[in-house]
C-alpha cells in the first residue's frame, strides 16, 4: 500500500514535466488556430495572410496588462503589428475607425 502511494507521487512530477513540454510549441499552433478562425485574415484589413505575414496582436497590449488570451489575441499582418507596438487600445480603434474608405495595412 505504501509502496504504490510512493510511486504515484514519484510520477507526478514526470506527469508535470510531460505537460508543459507539450504545451511549450504551443506559440505556433496558436497562430494557425487564429487564423483559421479568421478564415486566413488579418483581423484588421481583411486581406489573405500568410504565415510568413501574420503575427499575433495584442489588442490590450501587454505592456499595458493585456493578457495572452484569446479573448485579447488576434491575427494580423505583420507589419500593422510592429507599427501599432504598444500602442493602447483606444489610439488603435480611434486611427483605424479615422481611416478614409478601406482600411490598409502598411506595405
Ligand atoms: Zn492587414
């Protein structure tokens, strides 16, 4: 009886170490889950992405507490991403809703 119970908390940690290291590569299958949602486009200008495009976008930066959650991540190109950088919330909505016409990402 002891014996069992000393090797069902000798596992646990192995148990431990076997979950994270499959949720580690996570960051990548996170991308594609995101854009398959958003049927392969930027969030953003609604233009197809490619992988080699298409970043994850904090909508409530984290530099400013945002989370890496879903409900806080989009996809977008690339280039809209490194432009926005840690830009706030209400300065991204307030340029994009400002936008004349089509919303474009930058080139
Ligand atoms: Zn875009």
């Amino acid at each position: 009886m002891n014996l069992i119970m000393i090797d069902s908390i000798k596992l646990q940690p192995d148990a431990k170490q076997q979950l994270n290291s499959v949720q580690k590569p996570k960051a990548n299958s996170k991308l594609q889950k995101l854009l398959y949602l958003q049927h392969g486009c930027c969030f953003f200008c609604g233009e197809k992405l490619s992988p080699s495009n298409a970043s994850i976008e904090h909508l409530n930066p984290k530099a400013k507490g945002g989370t890496s959650t879903e409900d806080n991540e989009v996809v977008c190109h690339l280039s809209l991403n490194q432009t926005f950088g840690s830009m706030d919330l209400r300065r991204k909505f307030e340029f994009i809703l400002r936008q004349k016409g089509v919303f474009k990402c930058p080139q």
